[in-house]
C-alpha cells in the first residue's frame, strides 16, 4: 500500500509538486527525486515530438500561451518505429459520453487498430454519469484492468492510488529510460512534477493549455455605444453593457442585453475575477497567510458591480437558468471555449446563424485601469494509470506502454491521425485544406481509444474559417497570457482530504450566495457572515491542510 502520511508530503492525497520539495531540478533532471514509496529517480527526460511540416502563424515564448497556427499539417511523421507486439491482451477501464463503439467483429476501426498494435486491445466502456460508482466497483473486485482512466481530483479514484492497485511507474520512467517511449516523452517535467503522488509517478498526464476561455463580443452591438470596443475599466465595461441593453434588440429582431449568462467559478464568473483581478480560490494574503477569494476586498468589489448590473436591467433575466435552451437572447460579452472558437464551426458560423451578427474576441481590461488578473489551469489533464498487478511482469509492463504510447501519439504523427480520425475513405476524408473530416455513418465505430492521453504539440490550431480573426485571437491571448499567474495550489488541490469530502458541498454554498447576492436575494452585507459560515462547514480545514501542504512541499 502506498504510504500518504502528512509528514511524508501532502496528506491523503499525495504531493503533486512535490518534486520541488524533495529538490528535482525543472530542466535536465540531474538531481534525484523520490518519495517513500520506492528509491531515487529522476523526472523523465523531456524529448520534444518531431517538428511539424508547417509553420506557425505566430511564435510565442511568453509563459501559457502557445504558438498559434493557421495552416493544416499535410505530411505525417511516423512517432513509433517499434514492430507491432507479436500478441496477447491489453485490457483498459474508460470514459465514455457516449454510446460505447461499436462490437469488434463489426469494427474495421477496432480490428485495424490491434493489427496495428500487435495485440486484442479489449476496452471496458464507463459513462460519464456512473464512472466513479463503477470504478470503485472495480477496485473492489481486485480485477484492475491494464489501462485506467483516472481522475485524480475525484477521492474514489485516488483511493485506487492509495491502496497501491496502480503501478509505481517512477524507475521505470526515470531519466532517460523513457526515451524508449518517445510519445510518453513528448510532455515537459512541470506536467509530470504537477501530477506526481507522494513525490511518485503512478500516473501517465496529458497537456492542455494553460488557457482555455476567452471573451468574445459582439461587435456590431458594442459599436453602436458610446465606449465602444475597449472599455478602460470596469466602469467603461458597464456603461458599454448598459448601453447594448438599452438597444433592446439587434438583427433580426433578436433580444439583446448586455451579458445573458452566468455561472459560477469556473464558468462565467472566471471572465469577472479576471475583470477585479480577485486572484485563484486559494491565495496569500499580505501578511503570507493563506486565504479564500471570498475574504478579498476585490472579490467584494466584483459582488457590488454584478449586482448593480444584474439591478439595472444588463442580465438577461434568464441568465443563470441551469438549462441552456432557455437563453435565447444575445449578448454584447459572452465567454467561450477557445476550441470552440477557432474551430470549423466558431466564430464564422455564428455569424452565418446570425445575418447582421459580427463577432470579435474581446480584451478585457481591469476593474481599475490596469491589466486584467487571469489565474493559469493546472499543466495537466486527463490521466492513465498501469494495473500494479501486470505491472509486476517486465515484459508486460513493456507491451502495456507500448500500447499507451501509441494512443499518446503526437498531432502531426500517422499515429495521431489513425487514433484520433481512424481509417481513410470510411472513417474520414480529407477536405481541400488537408483537415481530416468525419464520416458521420461510420462514426460509432470510433471512441475505442479514449484511454489515450495527448503529447507533444500543444500549439492553438484556427480552422481555415476562423482565419480571418487570427491576429485578433493572438492579440486578445497574449495578453491574458502576459496578465496571468500560477495558483500557489497548483498540483496540490487534492492535498486536503476535506476538500475531497467536502468541497462539492462548499461549491454549493458558495454558489448559493454568490448568484444570491448578484440576483438581489440576498445582501453584499451578509459577505462577512457568509465567509464565516463557509468557513465554519468546513472551509478553515480545508485551509489549514492546504497550509501544510504548501509547507511540506517547500512553497
């Protein structure tokens, strides 16, 4: 059983920073890490995916952002040089939001995806809505398959960590061993320091970007006010809301306010925070104590200013109902997710939808004057870990990973292309720009590979229709990119068990009082005894765990 006492780390749920605690260096890895699970190791050795055939659109080397491309790779690289294994089985336990693919024996996909990795890939599928249920129902039986899905900020699939039913892939990774896996290579050491346990690799983390949302506005409202298209401050901000409700409706007889949606941290109200700079859930006040975004002045400033304009008619008054359909208005602000965006159906296509409708990305100012404050996401996301039962044998160990690393294929690998599209002329066809395009009848034959994880490349990819926002998309996120910060937790948020046990519970609270206050059912004079109400159900442990976890990792 894996050993997560306090004093050795982060409590519960492990240390994911806690490389820095133990002293790994970030680049080269030359000093050892390790934890009490297991001996020295050295982080794996970062070795960046062959370079794409095009270039980028823009170039970037400022701290969460990415490369920004605009061109569609057309040639691919071949990212496992290895034979296909010579049989046997690799099983996986994985998400799915969908209907499950479809039986091998009615699967081309399926049956040319064990061809080419030389073994029956056999993939139990879970749904999303009964995925944790069923995942300690497999913990239970003993019968952990060979590739998990794993969320390790939920507390059911971090017990799997902690009673040691997933393997401790630290030596086998270490330093440069993992160059025999050049895909599970192609991640930079802060992705794996953020997801480590106990100061131990037990989990393969894919990349994600840094920043995920933006605003985006709609330009031929915000043009018709009196601040225009870059209000100074939040001031501004408002009037330029006020003024698009006022216009009452837009083309084609649409209704218009000034914002028709909101939702809680991290929806919506995520574009606000950044607004007040009111910083990440969890920070350090002046004096080094750590503190709840709920007891900063900024925070209190941002509850006054939604309220005021939730009173003064910018809200839709639908705005926060919890079914999508019912918002049907438009609005001069609303923020999306930057994939959705960029992508063949984004920006052009909602002007398509809307005839008169113009949409650009918005930078959002700060509430005073100065930049705005956006809080970065953690380095890493979906994860899979290695059954510590079939771990136990080398050589199946080695054909498990072999397996995870051909699903770990980079974008701009053959790999990538045949996981993520499937087979050319049934599963997909290229279009005139070289982008792979779906065949929808023969799309239930995919999903098989969900238990992949992403490396290598992480830049922003415009689909040819978005193009024409491109320098915009650029400018809009290299100032977020220039204006954002680290959360003091990053890595560490699962290190307070009350936050496991409780924080859904603390979510609801906060949510609760928050639309309260901003809807008029409750008083911004009440902050102070709701803070302490939160606090009291749990919030001051949640606290005082996440301050010996920031202790213990050295932070």
């Amino acid at each position: 059983m894996v050993d997560f006492t306090r004093r050795k780390f982060l409590g519960a749920v492990g240390a994911a920073g806690a490389a820095a605690a133990v002293g790994a260096t970030a680049a080269g890895c030359s000093e050892n890490v390790g934890g009490s699970a297991g001996g020295d190791y050295d982080l794996p050795t970062f070795q960046p995916a062959p370079e794409l055939d095009v270039q980028p659109f823009y170039a970037t080397e400022t701290e969460g952002m990415e490369d920004v491309y605009t061109e569609q790779v057309q040639t691919y690289f071949k990212s496992v040089n290895r034979e296909p294994a010579s049989g046997g089985t690799v099983t996986s336990f994985q998400l799915t939001w969908g209907d499950p693919s479809k039986p091998l024996d009615e699967n081309p996909y399926w049956q040319e995806l064990n061809a080419r990795l030389g073994v029956s890939f056999e993939p139990q599928f879970v749904p999303q809505p009964v995925f944790d249920q069923k995942f300690a129902t497999m913990l239970a039986s003993g019968e952990v398959p060979d590739l998990v899905f794993v969320n390790d900020q939920s507390a059911v699939n971090l017990q799997g960590i902690r009673d040691g039913a997933f393997a401790d892939l630290s030596e086998t990774l270490s330093g440069d061993n993992i160059l025999k896996w050049p895909n599970l290579a192609a991640r930079k050491e802060e992705i794996w320091k953020a997801s480590l346990k106990d100061g131990r690799i037990y989990q393969i983390p894919s990349t994600v970007w840094a920043l995920t949302n933006l605003p985006v506005m709609r330009a031929d409202l915000v043009d018709q006010t009196s601040i225009g298209r870059s209000p100074k401050d939040a001031e501004q901000l408002f009037t330029m809301l006020k003024e698009v409700s006022a216009l009452g409706t837009g083309p084609g007889g649409q209704k218009v306010y000034g914002l028709n949606k909101y939702d809680a941290h991290p929806g919506t109200a995520s574009m606000f925070q950044r607004l007040f700079k009111t910083g990440p859930e969890w920070q350090h006040n002046a004096d080094g104590d750590l503190v709840h975004i709920t007891q900063t002045e900024n925070y209190k400033l941002m509850l006054e200013w939604l309220a005021r304009a939730w009173a003064e008619g910018i809200f839709d008054p639908v705005s926060m109902s919890p079914t999508p359909t019912d918002i049907v208005s438009g609005a001069a602000i609303r923020y999306d997710a930057v994939g959705g965006a960029i992508g063949a159906a984004g920006l052009s296509q909602w002007e398509a939808d809307l005839p008169g409708a113009k949409f650009d990305f918005f930078d959002m100012p700060g509430f005073d004057g100065s930049a705005q404050l956006v809080v970065r996401n953690v380095p890493y996301g979906r994860s899979t870990c290695v059954s510590a039962a079939a771990a136990e044998d080398e050589e199946r160990l080695t054909q498990i990973l072999n397996v995870l690393d051909y699903f770990s294929a980079p974008y701009g690998s053959e790999e990538h292309l045949f996981v993520n599209s499937g087979i050319e002329g049934r599963n997909f066809d290229f279009d005139e720009h070289g982008i792979p395009i779906p065949n929808a009848d023969n799309l239930p034959e995919m999903g098989v590979q969900y238990v992949g994880v992403t490396s290598g490349d992480n830049s922003y990819r415009i689909h040819p229709n978005a193009a024409p926002w491109a320098d915009s998309f650029v400018a809009v996120m290299e100032s977020m990119a220039q204006n954002s910060i680290v959360r003091p937790l990053e890595g560490l948020e699962g290190a307070s068990p009350t936050f496991i046990t409780k924080g859904a519970q603390l979510k609801q609270l906060w949510t609760d009082f928050e639309s309260g206050v901003i809807t008029g059912r409750e008083s911004i004079d009440d902050l102070e005894s709701f803070v302490s109400n939160y606090m009291s159900q749990g919030g001051t442990q949640v606290k005082d765990e996440y301050t010996q976890a920031l202790k213990d990792a050295g932070k």
